[in-house]
C-alpha cells in the first residue's frame, strides 16, 4: 500500500520528535528545522494562492489579487476579463510558434535545394 506523502511527513516528523530532546538540539539545528518549517509553510502559501484555493485549480489561476498590501478575491468582471486576455495571449504565442516554424521549414528546403 503506497501512503500519501503528507502521511510520510507526519509519521517522520513524530519519530524526528520523540528521538530528539531538547538538549540534543543545538541552536543550529533548530535554527535550521524552523526555517525549513517556515519555508514548507510559505510555499504552500504561495501555491494555494497561485492556484485560487486551498486545494489549488489549475483551470482558474489568478483569482486573487493585491490591493494595498492585502490580498482580495477579484469580482467576476475582473476575473473574465483576465482569463480572456491571457487567451488573447496564448492564441498570440501560438499563431507566433507556428509562424516561425513555417519559416524554418522553408529555410530548411531552400538549404536542402541548395
């Protein structure tokens, strides 16, 4: 049975607690398990709010925005104009790919018949 990662996590972190007193651990030691605690913290932070929620969706990407320091859910309006831009953009990325692969293509001939 494969287990969950976070389950592995959990189930390290109580052997890491039971094997380790409070005497054992140095000041680096501790320093260093309170940024990496810090750190997990902080990305999983930042990848809720990438993603629009606390389990993430890869559909709807900036639902949140910045208003004076604080971060808000952004009114439908914004949100639609938003994902029709970033369509805008990809549709111009991919018209601008396949562009410069024709041009290649015939680079390439011209090279071949050369």
């Amino acid at each position: 049975m494969i287990k969950s990662i976070s389950r592995l996590r959990k189930e390290d972190d109580a052997n890491t607690r039971t094997r380790m007193s409070a005497d054992d651990v140095t000041k680096k030691e501790r320093a260093n398990l309170l940024s990496n605690l810090l750190q997990s913290r902080k990305s999983k932070k930042t990848q809720s709010m990438k993603y629009g929620g606390a389990y993430g969706s890869a559909v709807r990407p900036f639902r949140f925005e910045k208003r004076g320091g604080e971060t808000w859910l952004m009114s439908e309006e914004k949100y639609q104009a938003k994902l029709t831009e970033a369509a805008k953009k990809d549709q111009e990325l991919s018209m601008n790919v396949k562009t410069l692969m024709k041009k290649l293509q015939k680079s390439a001939k011209a090279k071949e018949t050369s």
